[in-house]
C-alpha cells in the first residue's frame, strides 16, 4: 500500500537494566471493511493486522490488531535493556505487506 511509513524512537544509548520508553507510530488509512463508498458498495478492509517488537532476536511485545483500532496505529511500551543491541520492529498488513524499522541501542 502507499504512503505507509513507519516512525519509531528509541533511545540511542542507555545503561544496562535501564527501563526505556519506545514509541512506535506507523502512517496506515486502517479501512474497517465496515464503511460504503458514494455507490452504496462496501470498501474492502485493509489493515495492519498485528505488529511485533524483537530485540537482539527476542520478542520484547506482539500485538493482534482488530478493525475497530484507529488509522495510524501508535503503540508506546517499556523494555529492560540487558545489552546493546538491535531492536526490530514489525507491522503485517492485510494484503501480506510487511514493514520494518529497525533501531539499535549503545550501552554508555
């Protein structure tokens, strides 16, 4: 799909065991499939279905999307830091598209 962009922050380095905040928000329309065009025909649902978070290979969240979420689904969650590394983000949308965004986190 066009115009889909995925947007994460991170922070780019911490200390071992610090808490960090993660911010995900990807640009998507989220059709419900519930909606009718101006011809009275139901447009098709076409959304981000699930999103998932790894980081260094482990899954930190993983998330089942339902029709009823808004357009441009934003997520916000806490990880413990054990190492640097590499987190991975993951959004799958209905028509089988995937989007990713990586970020990687220094220790200092």
């Amino acid at each position: 799909m066009e115009g889909v962009k995925p947007r994460v922050k991170v922070p780019k380095k911490a200390a071992v065991g610090d808490v960090i905040t993660i911010k995900t928000l990807i640009s998507h329309p989220m059709e419900s499939g519930q909606r009718k065009d101006k011809e009275g025909n139901t447009i098709p649902r076409q959304i981000i279905n699930s999103f998932t978070a790894t980081f260094n290979g482990q899954e930190v969240i993983s998330v089942i999307i339902d029709p009823s979420v808004s357009s441009n689904p934003y997520f916000e969650f806490e990880a413990t830091i054990p190492e640097a590394g590499e987190f991975r983000f993951e959004w799958v949308d209905d028509d089988g598209s995937v989007y990713e965004e990586t970020k990687s986190i220094a220790i200092g």
